[in-house]
C-alpha cells in the first residue's frame, strides 16, 4: 500500500506540469517518486478540475403559458 501525498507535494507537482510544463518523468526525478505515481498525480487533479457535463449543460424548464 503506497503513502498518500501531503496537498503541498502534490501542489508543487502541478506547478512544476502545468506552469513550468515539465513532464512527469523529469518531476518524478526530482521528487524521487515513480513517473507512473506523478503522472497519476496530474491525471486526477485534471480530472477533478472538470465541471460536470450532466449538470453543467442542462437547461432550465420553461414553462408554457396558456
């Protein structure tokens, strides 16, 4: 069972990807982690950053007045 990464490891890793775009093998390197691990890091943040599509695009009910 892996360790969890505190939010500050884990805030530093999606600096160092999305504004200095460095690629997970090179911040893997750094933090001494598995590229796989990082990358899992990034693919869940984008993830989470993403509105729901069901409940972002419905539209509201008119009601019909007649």
């Amino acid at each position: 069972m892996g360790h969890m990464l505190d939010k500050d490891t884990v805030n530093r890793i999606l600096h160092l990807h999305r504004v200095q775009g460095l690629e997970a093998k090179i911040i893997a390197e750094r933090f001494g982690f598995s590229s796989a691990r990082v990358h899992n890091v990034i693919r869940r943040q984008a993830a989470s950053s993403k509105p729901q599509a069901s409940s972002a695009m419905k539209k509201p009910q008119l009601n019909s007045i007649g």
